[in-house]
C-alpha cells in the first residue's frame, strides 16, 4: 500500500476504526485507478512500490479524503496493545482472502506470488489485491481491523 512513512509506522498501532478507514481509502484508490486503467500505479500502490505525485492521478474529492485519513493516522495515538491476529490464524484469513480474489478477477491461485512480486501483469495485480483488501474489508470492523494491524506488522519487519 501507499503510505506516508509516518502512517506506515503507525498502522500496526491503529484503533480499529483508523485502521480500517485506512485500508478503505487505500481501496478505493485502488478501485479509482483500475477504473481509469492506470493498472501500473495501481500495482504499484498496491504492493508499495509506486514512486511519484499519486495525487495527480486521483480525483480531489479522493485526495482530500486520503489527506483526511492520513493526518488523523499521524495524530492519532499509538495504541501499543492494539490487537494483532494471531500469526496461524492471519495466515489462514489471509490465504482464505487471496484463494476468494483470485476467483473473483479469475486467475489462478499459482499467479498469486509472482504478482505479489511485482512481476506479473500489472491490471492482474491491481484486481487482486484490491479484491484481497475488499475480502478483508468485508469482515467486522474488529476482525479486519486486527488482521490489517498484523499484515502492517508484518511489512514492517
């Protein structure tokens, strides 16, 4: 995901709610340019490889909306027992997630690593993974909230 480094290093920290704001808003990004077919920066966000102006290829009502959420990331608290999932449990709603993606944007479940890699087809990479996030967006706020703290986590070690 794209994220102001600040914001990044908060993620794994967030109350449940800004969490799964965050994530909403990072998905509706995703939905924006996939519309657009901007699938390059759309893959780019996704995996948190995108470098450049993103706020040049996005609506204003969408730049002020990730602005918002963004500021209220960085002046929010850090919330040091926030919940994260537990690692067996994340890994299987997170395997459960890209197994529902992939059936979704109908690839198969053997182009998942290469995408995630960034090595495959772009529009392919930008489907997914808002699909992953939609998966886990779909949740209860809590449950979603807590597997995003743990992937956060995770790409921050």
């Amino acid at each position: 995901m794209h994220f102001h480094f600040r914001v990044a290093d908060k993620i794994a920290f967030l109350p449940n709610e800004l969490a799964y704001e965050l994530y909403a808003t990072t998905r509706d990004i995703l939905g924006y340019l996939q519309e657009r077919q901007d699938f390059t920066t759309c893959a780019g966000v996704a995996l948190g490889r995108f470098k450049g102006d993103l706020d040049t290829r996005l609506s204003p009502d969408l730049v002020q909306r990730s602005d918002s959420t963004t500021l209220r990331v960085i002046a929010a608290d850090a919330q040091a027992d926030a919940v994260r999932m537990p690692t067996d449990e994340f890994a299987q709603v997170a395997s459960n997630a890209f197994a529902q993606a992939t059936q979704i944007i109908g690839i198969g479940p053997e182009e998942v690593d290469v995408l995630l890699a960034g090595e495959g087809d772009p529009e392919k990479t930008c489907k997914l993974m808002k699909a992953f996030i939609d998966t886990l967006l779909a949740q209860p706020v809590d449950v979603a909230a807590s597997a995003l703290r743990t992937l956060a986590a995770g790409k921050s070690q």
